[in-house]
C-alpha cells in the first residue's frame, strides 16, 4: 500500500491581493531540486498560469531559496548568502507555491507517483520534475579527502574554502599557498575566489591549455599570459597523481606525474561535474552513456508523468553543464504542463568568464569543425588580445568566435551566429574604431536572440521600448528580463534600447552601467562632494535604485570609480579595495607585453636627463638582459622584465633619483619639448624649462583616459605640440595653448584656445583645462570627442576656463594645486610596502624563478621574444640566459600579419 502523502497541517493566512487559492483538486507538480533551474520554472509557471491550475512544490536539499551559482564567487566579498538570492522573494510566498528546505529526496515511486525524503516525509504528485543539477567530480587521486580540499559547487562549499583559508592565514607569517586541479571554468572561477581571499593561487591543468572546451590553443595560451599577469600561476599538460599530508594531518603537497610538486596549504578541486541521476537510475528510469536522465525534445523521460530539466537532463545524447540551455528547458516544460507543444531549441553553448578584469568568451562553433569552416584571426599580444571568428567557406556567415582579453564584441556578435555578415568580417575583430565600426554597430534583426539565458531576441526589446513604455535600461530588463541572469548580454542590449530611443526623439540615458543611475560626471561630484572613500560605500549610498543586494559592480563602474578617488586624494592605487578595482596594467604598475613581461618606464620630465642618469638606465637594462627603445614621448622604454624583476629593478631607478613614468595608467604620459631658445637658434622661448615644470606638475594625474602635451619653442613646432591634448607653441609674446589634439585611430589636430599668455596665466588656464576635462569627461572619452559633445563646445571650454563662466574656477584650482601638493612616487610607496610587494611574485611555490616558457633571440644587439619558427629552429635559447651578448644570433624573421585566414 502507497504511504499516504504529506498534507500540511493547516494553510496559512493569506493575503486576499497574493492571487488565486488553489483549488482543493489542483493538479500537484513536484519539483526535485532547489537550483537555478528549478527557480525558473516556478517563477515561468507562476507567471503563465494566471487562473492557478497548478500548485507547485520544490523540495530544496540546501537549506535556502535558490541562489545564483554563476555569481559564487562575489559570495567572497560579502559575508550575507541571501546576496546571491534569485528573482522576487515574494515568489516563495505565493499560495500556490511551497518551498521546503533541507529536504533531500531518497527515493521517487512512480507507480503511486510519490517522493520520499531522508526524514521519512512523502509528497504526491502528478507531475515531477527531477531538476537536480550535477555535483562536483573528484578524480580518483590518492590524499583528494584529506582536511583542506575543497569543491566549490555550493554556498556551504564556499564557507568552508573562506574559513579554512582565514584559519590558515591566522596560523602562518606567509601568504596562504593554494592549488586548484582544473583549468575551465569552474576552475579559473575558484582561482579568483583564493585570490579574493588573499590566498596565493595555481592552476593545474591536465590539458594543453585553459578552457580547452570553449576557446582554441591560441586563445588558451593568450589567456595563460592574462591570467599570469594577474599572479595566479598556470601549469598546463600537468596530471596530479597525489595529495600528500602534512605532519598535521592536512593537505600539504601536491605531487605531480612528471615528477614536479607542489607545496600547498589548500586544494580546490574543479575538475568537472556529474549529473546527480541517481534518483532517476533507482527508479528504473533510462540514463545517458556518460550520465544524465534521458528525455525527449519536450525533457519529458520516458516516463509521461517524469520530466528533467537543467543539467541533470541528457539531451541529444548529452548533458548540458550552462544555466542558459536549464533555463530553456524549465520553459519548455512549463509550456507542455500548460498544453503547449514546445521543444528544446538547442544549446546555445557560449559562455563568458571575467576574472579579474580579463575577459574571455566563446560562441557558436568556436573551433572551425564544421566543413569547409575559415578561421579570422586577430592576434595583438602587446594588448593581451586574442579574437578568432570562424566563417563559412565564403567568408560570410558567422559561425562561432572565440574573444580572449577583450570580449566587447561578444554581445553583438554571439545573436549573429548563423547569418551573414555585413562588410568585411575582419573588421568586427579589430579594435574599436579602427575601421569605422563601433562595438555593438551590428544590425540586429528583430528574430536575433540577445539574451540567451532568458530567450530574449532583439524584435522583443525593441516591441519594449516602441510599444510597452520601457524608456531606459532598467525598466527594458524589469520587463523583458533581458540581461537578469548572467548580464553578458547587457551591453547589446543598452545599445538596442539606446537606438529605439534615439529613433523615437527620447533623450537616452547617460548611466555609467546599471550599479549607477548616474554619468561619470554626476559619480565624479557624488564622490567629491560626500567624502567618500571606498568603493563600497559609494555603491551602498549612490548604486542605482533597486540594485539587487550584494551587487559588487562591474568592468565599467569600477575602474572609473577608481580613477575618481585617485583623481580626488592621495590614496596608493593598491591600499585596500582600490587594488581590485584597477585595470589590468594598474594592478602591477607595468605594461604587460606579448610574451608575459613587462615594460619598464621611469620618467624622464621633458625628455630631459643627466648622463649620470642613462648610465643607470643602461646598467640597469643590461643587468636584467631588457631590451631598450626610446619612446615617441623623448623617454627611455625597457623591455622584457619578468614580474618577480619588477620590484628589483625599480629599486635601483628609485634610489638613482627615477621615478614612475605612469606609462600604465590612465593619466599624464609626457610632455614632450624641444630644446628651445636654450640652444635652437630659431627658438624664442625655454620650452624644455616650462615641459619639465608641467610635467612635474601633472605627474601622476588620473584621468578619463590617458592625456599628453608638448611644448615647442617656436613656430617650426618640432615637438608636435599640436598632436596633444594640450599644445604649447611658443610666440614672441608669450605661449598660444591648443587643446584637443588627439593621435590613434582618428587623429585630431588641436585648436587654439588662447594666445600670447604669461607663463604664470598659461599654467593656470592648462590647470584648469585638465581639471574641468577630468570632472566632466565621459568614461575612455579623450579631449577631441570630449569638446565636442562637452556643452558649448570650444568656446564653451574657453569660457569656462578663462572666463569663469560657471563659478567654478577657484575650485578647479585648488583641486589642482591639491594634486601637486599630495603627489607621491607610486613605486617609492610600493618598495616600502612589504604587502604591497607580494603581489609580484612569478610562482607561488618558487616566487623568482622564471617563466620557463619565456625564450629570445637576438636582433639589432638585442634580444627580442622568439617566435614559434625560431624556437622550432633551435635558434631561441631560455629567459636564464640574461646576458644578450651570449643569445644566439638567428635569421631575421619577418612576422606576418596580424590578421590571418587559416582553411
């Protein structure tokens, strides 16, 4: 005899607005498992069944609602788990709704169709769901169940990694040494989470390369170089054959099959996920080759009265490890519950990963298996960019792509697959305005889908704003819930709202991103006005209304909040929070280059230095084997230092009188001069003097985007003045200043702001030109774009600056004389700061031996990166062999191009 279902005592009181009471014989639909996807399909259901047919249960093992597994990580930010909430609360008061946690389901019975649970309670039901996800997979290695290794699937996972992390950290002197067997996803995300927790971090890989299943062997190597970049250290082609205990008990090496080991202190496993089908195989129901409950085009099971849903569900003969192809699913099966006939669209495998400021993303068919395929590349290792888009055999329509370092064109390109592309293809992997295109330009059309996770396309975001009254970025997602799951897709979807408005005569919204209902401007004046010193206290007291709990920000509002505060005080761009917001080269305070080392770039004010000076250059660049070039700016540019070098070689430039050129940041980069009347005997004023004045006044001035200037001494304009931001020209009577000269990929030449002024008024008006333009700019907006959308244009600049127009004058300067007065050597402060030197460490169990990977040859009396023909060639030897008098002399090579067509 069947047991008798569970049946709650008494209904609780309701409110007479919450919706329909569900009828005493409403068909009862259970739903096993507490995740994302089972979130889904209760709150499609809900939203579908407006006369309440159906009364849903969710049994839940974890003991909360569902949370959202994709944003785990910013868990370690913020100590609340209910920040990771999914959807509306209110969703799990509804009458027709019940919600039980801690609930583990044993056994299903489907011929009485009843569900058992550890605790002996049973629930009927008519329908089931089985939405149980997958678990974490622990690879059969010898020490994986010693105390400190960790999964990282769920929120109690997570606690546990933090609080063993914290313990360790109380326990030693040293940073805490952690290890993560498996390089996908899930695994550079657990690589993030030891970093967020101040551990030191290793990547293990089996295979050749990162994220081998989303991005191809170019991709994978251009990511290994980013992720270095940031101190996490990469071991690819590596098998982990034991854990090793300490003389406590706990982990405390690795060991490895080529003979390599590891010291660590904990271990995340990340080595992949399992369907948890072990309900459905003990109730006599069919599974995949490799796992998973088997079902139809309709996720039903063979089973009538049996559906699966998200990653426990083998479809088309496979499971399905992404929260978008779940998401379809639960709508698939609300629709069939509701007499719809829908089916499983497909997987829509593309995923995107930013960690720390890299980005990286796949789509379509990423690695050119389809017959005929053409593979574009765009390779730009100086940027730590790799995009690859792979094509028809026409070259036409858009397959796949695979977007290392810079995914901006992800949004617009991904709702393309399988359609053609417009003008030359190569022109979506160039960067942004090379050829004319913007990011995001691609003409969508209405049947494109935009958001893969939620199934949005972009005619259902225009029918939004066109006829359902959406008007901004905020009110499209609330109604269309485009861009609420992972948020990839939010960049796009702002442009197409911006366009219908735009087409509409409605003035579109300047927001920053959606943590800020405010422009960089209106941010700038929050933060100077209110004192606010942190990044979260800013987002906590100004983030835009509405904003979910636990929202940490993004790739756009934190890079420009840094750039304010270090606009507004004199905070060490590394002291607390600041250190995570900054872009990629600001975390090291180098330039990365293609083979993973850095640029050394001291400044020298005006291309002025002492002969005593350039020995100390020279030495240095010879003792660390780095190759010299003098820079377009009159500077001495030194190539090749690993990053564990960095620390030592800006002790030798710091004690010889040198300091940081800034070449990294977003902010003064020189001021470039001739030699003047001092020596020229065509110059008419001292423009070297007044180059190295500015530059020393400007130093270290953070901006929407990196400014330079130059001063000539006369008419003959040897110093480019006029392709700045700020040019000086010397006259007989003073100094004409111009502003808005731009280089890169649209040239500006700069227009005359004032004439004939007094050094004394000259300072003042450029004061008050770079305090106005850092104020009132747009985020990576140069000077040329910012006059001519700033209000009044160049008159209205001229105005403001040397008229006063707005009142503002004193203010901006003694905003500029603050900056002078508290400017400080960012590297002095980091050499004196030993918390700040950990972080330039090349691997954490061996903090300076070099990259192995790292080899030379030698061109022109110096070394240069080797390329794969000369390292195949023997003709490379490896980054020990400092001296570039002992590096083999090859053939030279000529590179090819950076685009490339490959069959």
């Amino acid at each position: 005899m069947s047991p008798e279902p569970h049946v709650p005592d008494a209904e609780p009181a309701r409110d007479p607005d919450a919706g329909p009471t569900p009828a005493r014989d409403a068909p009862r639909l259970v739903v096993v498992g507490g995740g994302m996807v089972a979130q889904r399909l209760v709150e499609a259901l809900r939203d579908r069944d407006a006369g309440g047919a159906w009364h849903v249960t969710v049994l839940a093992e974890e003991p909360r609602a569902p949370y959202d597994r994709v944003a785990l990580t910013s868990y370690f930010s913020g100590r609340d788990p209910e920040d990771l909430s999914l959807g509306d609360p209110a969703l799990w008061s509804d009458p027709l709704v019940t919600l039980v946690r801690d609930a583990t389901v044993t056994a299903v019975d489907r011929a009485a169709r009843v569900v058992t649970l550890a605790d002996g309670r049973t629930w009927a039901y008519d329908e089931l769901v089985l939405a149980t996800g997958s678990r974490a997979f622990v690879p059969p290695i010898e020490g994986t169940d010693l105390p400190g290794v960790f999964v990282y699937r769920t929120i109690d996972d997570v606690a546990a990694l933090r609080g063993w992390v914290e313990e360790q950290a109380s326990r030693w002197d040293r940073p805490v040494r952690g290890a993560v067997i498996g390089g996908g996803l899930l695994g550079l995300e657990a690589a993030g989470a030891l970093q967020a927790l101040g551990a030191q971090s290793t990547v293990i890989q089996f295979g050749t390369h990162l994220m081998s299943a989303q991005v191809d062997l170019g991709g994978g190597e251009a990511l290994r170089r980013l992720i270095q970049s940031l101190g996490v250290a990469v071991r690819v082609d590596t098998a982990t054959t034991r854990l090793r205990a300490n003389r406590r008990g706990t982990v405390g090496r690795l060991d490895f099959a080529d003979g390599g080991r590891l010291d660590v202190d904990v271990v995340v496993v990340a080595a992949g996920v399992q369907p948890r089908d072990e309900l459905a195989r003990a109730a006599g129901l069919p599974v995949g080759p490799r796992g998973g409950v088997v079902v139809d085009a309709a996720c039903r099971t063979p089973d009538p009265h049996v559906w699966a849903a998200g990653e426990v569900a083998c479809i088309d003969g496979g499971c399905i490890g992404l929260v978008a192809p779940g998401y379809a699913m639960a709508e698939v099966v609300v629709d069939r519950l509701l007499g719809g006939a829908a089916e499983f669209p497909g997987a829509d495998t593309a995923t995107k990963l930013k960690l720390a400021g890299v980005d990286v993303a796949s789509f379509g068919d990423a690695f050119g298996t389809t017959p005929g395929a053409l593979e574009l590349v765009h390779s730009d290792p100086v940027a730590g960019v790799y995009t690859k888009l792979v094509l028809s055999d026409d070259a036409r329509t858009l397959l796949g792509g695979v977007l290392v370092g810079d995914a901006s064109a992800y949004a617009a390109l991904r709702p393309m697959v399988g359609r053609e592309l417009t003008g030359d293809p190569s022109t979506y992997l160039l960067p942004e305005g090379a050829s004319g295109r913007s990011r995001g330009s691609v003409d969508l059309p209405d049947d494109a889908a935009v958001c893969s996770c939620n199934n949005i396309t972009a005619g259902t975001i225009r029918h939004a704003v066109t006829d359902g009254g959406c008007t901004d970025l905020a009110a499209v997602k609330a109604c269309t819930k485009a861009g609420t799951s992972c948020g990839s897709c939010l960049p796009l979807v702002k442009k197409v709202v911006g366009t219908e408005l735009e087409k509409a005569g409605i003035t579109v919204s300047t927001t920053l991103c959606e943590h800020f209902a405010l422009s960089r401007r209106q941010l700038f004046d929050v933060v100077r006005v209110t004192g606010l010193r942190t990044f979260s206290e800013i987002l906590a007291q100004h983030g835009a209304p509405g904003l979910p709990a636990g929202a940490r920000g993004c790739d756009i509002c934190k890079p420009v909040v840094a750039s304010v505060l270090s606009s507004l005080d004199d905070g060490h761009v590394l002291d607390g929070d600041r250190a995570t917001l900054q872009d990629t080269n600001d975390h090291v305070m180098a330039n990365l280059q293609k083979d993973g080392t850095y640029s050394v770039v001291p400044r020298m004010p005006g291309g002025e230095v002492t002969p005593e000076g350039l020995i100390t250059v020279g030495q240095v660049a010879k003792d660390f084997g780095l190759y010299t070039k003098i820079t377009g700016g009159q500077r001495v540019d030194m190539f090749g230092a690993r990053l564990e070098q960095l620390p030592l070689i800006w002790r030798r430039l710091v004690d010889a009188g040198f300091e940081s050129g800034h070449a990294y940041g977003k902010s003064l980069r020189t001021v470039k001069s001739c030699v003047g009347q001092t020596w020229c005997r065509y110059g008419v004023q001292d423009s070297t003097s007044l180059a190295v004045a500015l530059e020393l006044r400007y130093r270290g001035l953070r901006a929407p985007h990196k400014f330079k200037l130059g001063v000539s001494g006369c008419a003959r304009e040897c110093a480019e003045a006029r392709a700045k931001d700020v040019g000086i020209i010397a006259t007989d009577h003073g100094w004409n200043v111009y502003v808005g000269g731009n280089g890169g990929f649209t040239p500006r030449h700069a227009q005359l702001l004032a004439e004939d002024l007094d050094t004394e008024t000259l300072v003042r008006t450029v004061d008050r030109f770079l305090m106005y333009y850092i104020r009132t700019a747009d985020r990576l907006q140069r000077t040329a774009p910012w006059i001519e959308e700033v209000e009044g244009g160049l008159a209205g600049v001229r105005a403001v600056v040397l008229e006063d127009s707005l009142g503002i004058a004193a203010e901006l300067d003694a905003a500029m004389a603050a900056h002078v007065d508290r400017y400080e050597d960012e590297w002095r402060a980091t050499l004196d700061d030993p918390e700040k030197l950990r972080r330039f460490a090349s691997f954490v169990n061996a903090p300076t031996t070099p990259d192995p990977s790292l080899a030379y040859v030698t061109e022109r009396g110096q070394r240069r990166p080797a390329t794969a023909a000369e390292r195949a060639a023997g003709l490379a030897v490896p980054v020990d062999a400092v001296r570039p008098d002992e590096v083999p002399t090859g053939p030279v090579l000529v590179a090819g191009p950076a685009l490339e067509v490959r069959a």
